[in-house]
C-alpha cells in the first residue's frame, strides 16, 4: 500500500524574517497490515515552502 505525503526539511526565514518550513513530497509504502506495521518512504522531487504559521497553531 503506498500514499504520498509532506516530510519537513528545515526551517527558514524569508526576506522579511518570517519563519518558512521547506517541505519535500515523499511516498509513503506501508505493509498493508495495520497502520502501525514498519514501512519506509521515498524522497520524490517536488519541493514546497510554507509559512509556519499554516503548519502550527499559535
């Protein structure tokens, strides 16, 4: 069974100071057995930078 997912990179600032999160797409392959079986995942190459603020409540 496998599905895609966001892992988080690193933290960064933009030009304005403002805390960003660098993420990469990754897929997800699981066992299929039950959700809390091993698995591992696959860097994929899309990127993405987000505010940290739509990451965590404040």
């Amino acid at each position: 069974m496998e599905e895609e997912s966001w892992q988080s990179i690193t933290v960064m600032e933009d030009k304005n100071g403002e805390p960003h999160v660098l993420q990469q797409k990754v897929k997800v392959y699981t066992s299929g057995v039950s959700e809390e079986s091993p698995g591992y995942t696959k860097p994929l190459m899309k990127h993405r930078i987000v505010p940290v603020k739509d990451i965590v409540n404040l």
